[in-house]
C-alpha cells in the first residue's frame, strides 16, 4: 500500500505535523517505498508489469488533476476524504476474504485478451505455477484515474485504492495486485512531488529521515508478502486501514488526538 498511508497520519497525529506538509513527505516515502521493493516482486515475477504501464496512464492523469485542485480543498475535507476512502477500500479486501483463483477462461474478445495481460506467478506455499485472468480492464481504469486525484491530494500513494480496485475490479490474486501496485505508486507519486516541492509544502528534513526509513521497510515488507498466506494478509490490511480510518475520521470531526511538539 506504501508507507504513505502511515506517514501522513503518524506526523499529523502524533508529531504534530502540519498536514499539507505531512502529505508532501508521503508523497516522497511513496517513492521511496515503490524504489525499495520494486526487485523483489520483479524477481519473483508477481508484478504484471504490462497491466501496470496500462493503468498508470489513468492513474497519472488522475494525479496531475489533484495537483490543480491542491490548496482549493479544506483540511477538514481532506481528513474526512482520507476516513471514507481507508473505510471503503476495508470493506472491499473483508469482502473478497477467502480468495478464490479463477481458472483461466478462454476470451480472445476481451480488452485484457487483445493486450495480452493475462498471466501467471510461481506460488512458493503450493510450489505450483497460479494461473490468473485480468477482468474488467476499462472499469479499473475509471478506479485508477480516481485513485491518482486522490493520491495526489492526500500523499499516500494511490496502492491504499489500486489493491482494492485492482482485487475486485480486475478479480487478480491479492499478492498479483499487491506487487503490480507497488510497481505504479512511485510513478504516480512522482507525478505530484514536483508541485508540493515548489509550493514548499515538502520539508526536507523530514523527508529524507522518512524517506530511509520507508526504503528499509519496503525491503523487508516485500520478503515478508511473498511469503504470507493470503486469508492473513487481508486480515492485515483489514485492520490497519480500519484503525487509521478511524483516527482520520476523528480528525474531520475537530476531535484532538494528545501528539508531540511540532
């Protein structure tokens, strides 16, 4: 999901960080991150790269049109933004919980067809080779374009929409989505940086300290997915996006959360 969608509400809540700053920094640990733990998933062939490159046209126009809407939306909006799409996109993985793999359906007359981008990922806990088919391609550019505007007003890297997009729009393994939205995020991050560093909403100092620290995880992070069972790592996401949904809503709401000094 990249570590945006935990930095941006660790420095506001508990530093005290200012949030148009914290989601500049966001936006470079995103970059970070998609550096990181890019070679892993490559070697291990789970990122579909030529779905990528397809969807990352949509996610990139969505997010230079969050960059023309930078500084016209409230604080208060964005917080709000931030809780319903963390609590949307929780609903979805609950939803698809116990996964499912389709068996691979001929259909030479679909988008995904005439592309190319079905595919298939070796699966180390079975040691068999997972055959997947893409779905709904045109529907999932929609979502993309949606997940770019959204990234670029809030900095956490458009993975906490792409997994949900790609995992129900798409029908891919979760591991597949995972991968293959790691793989976009930094280019969609790149496409916004360059505007919040000349508003001067990027604080140097602490991006390069977030920055190391999201390269570090983002290592470890991507040995840890190849290996986990799939039900746990809903389970995971689940979680995670419930409690920041929460704390995020509680911030729309002008209810304080005790933090640091900034």
């Amino acid at each position: 999901m990249a570590s945006g969608i935990f930095i941006v509400p660790l420095l506001t809540l508990l530093f005290g960080v200012e949030i148009r700053t914290a989601i500049g920094v966001g936006i470079i640990s995103v970059i970070a991150c998609s550096c990181g733990s890019a070679a892993p998933f490559l070697k291990k062939r789970l990122t579909n790269i030529r779905l990528a490159l397809i969807l990352e046209t949509a996610t990139t126009l969505g997010a230079i049109t969050g960059v023309l809407l930078i500084g016209i939306v409230s604080t208060t909006f964005l917080y709000a933004l931030f809780a319903i799409i963390l609590a949307i996109s929780a609903q979805q993985m609950l939803a698809r919980r116990n996964e499912i793999v389709p068996l691979p359906v001929s259909d030479s007359g679909s988008l995904a067809s005439v592309l190319r981008l079905h595919s298939s990922f070796p699966d180390p806990g079975t040691g068999r080779e997972v055959l997947y088919q893409v779905g709904r391609v045109p529907l999932c550019l929609c979502l993309m374009y949606a997940a770019g505007v959204i990234s670029a007003l809030l900095g956490v890297g458009s993975g906490v929409l792409k997994i949900p997009a790609m995992d129900t729009a798409l029908k891919l393994p979760i591991k597949v989505s995972s991968a293959t939205s790691n793989f976009m995020i930094g280019v969609t991050a790149a496409a916004s940086a360059c505007a919040y560093f000349f508003q001067g909403d990027i604080d140097i100092e602490i991006a390069g300290i977030v920055a190391l620290g999201s390269v570090l995880g983002a290592l470890m992070g991507a040995r840890l997915l190849i290996g986990l069972p799939v039900d746990k790592l809903r389970i995971f996401f689940v979680v995670v996006l419930i409690l920041l949904a929460f704390q995020m809503g509680l911030s729309a709401l002008g209810i304080s959360i005790p933090h640091g000094e900034s």
